[in-house]
C-alpha cells in the first residue's frame, strides 16, 4: 500500500489518504453504504418518501417522519436479535395554524405505520370538539369512547384539541379530555391519537393537565407558508388540472398573497388551504368569462388571466 501510516502515541494506526484515495473512498462508500436488498426491504420508507417530497416546504417534519421510521425499524431488528425492544408510544401533537398540512400528513403516517405493522388498518378518523363533547353526564364520555372504538387500528386526529380545556372544571370537554387518557393508556399500541391546534393554544391546553405532556412524545410544528412557498403549491395545483397562470395572474397572486402575509393575522389566513379557494373560484371564473366570450381555443381553456382572479374571504379557514 502507498499509503503513507502514521502510529499515534496510544497505539493506533492512521492511515493518511491522497486526495485522489479520498474521493475513491468516497465513491465506495457511497455505493456501498446500504445492502443490495435496501430499496426491497425499505419499500415502505421509498413510498413514504415519494409522497413527502411532493409536499412543498415542511423540512423539518419530513426529516422527523424518517427518523421514526428508522426508530421503528431498528427497535423490530433488536427485538429479532433477543433485545430489549419495548413497543414505542407514537400518540402526537401537531401544532400550527389552519391550512398548514397537519391532515395530510397523519394520513401519511397512517398508510406508513399501516405498511410498518404498527397500525392494523391505517385509517383516518378526523374529529373536533362537537364530535366528543355531549350535553349531559356521560354522554361525552360514551361519545369519546365510541369514537376511539373507530379508530383502533388506525388514527383519531382531533382538530382544535385545545377547545376541550375551555369553560372550567364543570365543562364536559374535560370528560372527554379525561376519557381519551384513559384510552391512550388502556389502547396505546392499538391506536395513535394526534392532537392538533394553533401553537400558542396547545401549549396553554397542555398547561392544564401536568400529566398530558407525556403522553405526547412525537410534537410536529408545522410553520406558515412563504409566499415563494404559497406559489409553489398553487402551481402543483394548477398543474394537476391543467390549468396555468398568466404572467399578469401570476403577479396578481403573489402581490396579493405578500399583502395577506404582512396585513392579516395569521390565524385568520389558512395558507394551502386558502391558496386552493383561490384556485378553485378562478377556474369557476375563468368558465363563465369563456362561456360570455364563446372563446373555446386550448390555450385559453387552460389560461387563467388577470380578470379570472378571485380572492376568497380570510375568514374562510
């Protein structure tokens, strides 16, 4: 070997590479760095992957989604090779304001967990306040066991979980805030509850109850969206209908979502979500300019123009 070894005062060999050594290395390493049977044998992960990388921005959250993925699948190969390999609790938090992507990925998480062996079915059972709340004694607590019962298998995403902690200690939200401990307790590898909510919100509600932190060892922050960010989805959007925007529709846009971003409470703006209206109302626009002028061409059947542009109300979330 040409190589040049140098013996370090406490025994240990170093082996000094060339440049030209190093960047071979690299490559071997890079080729080499995972078994053949990797795609194979992380199939899920590779599915999992290909829908993330479809969202736009969430950089953070996609990395931590990996980073489960990995702490699931190690945990089965040290069961397999007789560790210690306790089963995880995977019950989460989701905190941010509307339209920010929380929904999609706990749809997301289901289908992995449900490839991964975790969930039995995967599903998505969504629900607010009004769906675990009810109007007399007992009632919430039947309701919210009722609703767990739907979701074993899968998820119970609760949206503006923090509505539970309003109204004091006489209000039937902590019934059901009460009931769902239980649950996570007594069910907690038979079904994954996501809580979600504003941020500043959730942190108050998680003040209320010392012991619901815990419970919660997975929390997701889902930050608003930058207008380059807002763009880019209305353009996957447009693209999946076949739709574009003129240079003139396309700095309408964007002028007016600069504006929303500097001049309107956040919580009053749903990001994507508020994006998607905008798109949906422009295309109904679009179809009744075209039906007026009995204008047909292709270019304008997939051209959304200036005057096509309307914006939906802020207090559509």
């Amino acid at each position: 070997m040409d190589q040049p070894i140098r013996m370090k005062n406490n025994g240990q060999i170093s082996i000094v590479l060339n440049s030209e050594t190093k960047s071979q290395l690299k490559e071997a390493i890079k080729q080499e760095a995972f078994p053949k049977d990797f795609s194979q044998e992380h199939a899920a992960l590779k599915e999992i992957e290909e829908e993330l990388s479809e969202l736009v921005g969430m950089d953070e959250m996609k990395k931590m989604v990996k980073e489960i993925y990995a702490w699931i699948f190690v945990n089965k190969k040290r069961e397999a090779a007789g560790l210690k390999a306790g089963k995880q609790s995977l019950h989460m938090m989701f905190k941010g304001n509307p339209g920010t992507g929380k929904t999609t990925v706990a749809r997301i998480i289901g289908k992995l967990f449900h490839r991964m062996n975790v969930l039995s079915k995967g599903h998505l059972i969504e629900a607010e306040r009004a769906d675990l709340v009810g109007e007399y004694i007992g009632h919430t607590a039947q309701k919210t066991r009722d609703l767990v019962k739907k979701s074993l298998g899968g998820i119970l995403f609760v949206d503006e979980a923090y509505s539970l902690g309003r109204g004091g200690e006489k209000d039937f939200g902590k019934e059901a805030i009460d009931t769902l401990v239980k649950h996570m307790e007594d069910k907690q590898h038979e079904f994954i509850l996501i809580l979600a909510g504003y941020s500043r919100e959730m942190d108050h509600f998680l003040s209320l109850n010392p012991g619901l932190h815990s419970r919660f060892p997975l929390v997701f922050d889902f930050p608003d969206y930058s207008v380059d960010q807002l763009m880019e989805i209305g353009k996957k959007i447009l693209d999946e209908k076949e739709y574009k925007l003129s240079q003139d529709a396309e700095r309408k846009v964007r002028e007016h979502l600069q504006d929303v971003k500097t001049t309107q409470s956040q919580k009053s703006f749903s990001n994507g979500r508020y994006v998607r209206n905008l798109i949906e109302k422009s295309i109904r626009t679009q179809a009744m300019r075209l039906l007026r002028e009995d204008s047909y061409d292709k270019h304008e059947l997939v051209t959304i123009r200036s005057n096509d542009i309307t914006f939906p109300s802020l207090k559509n979330k």
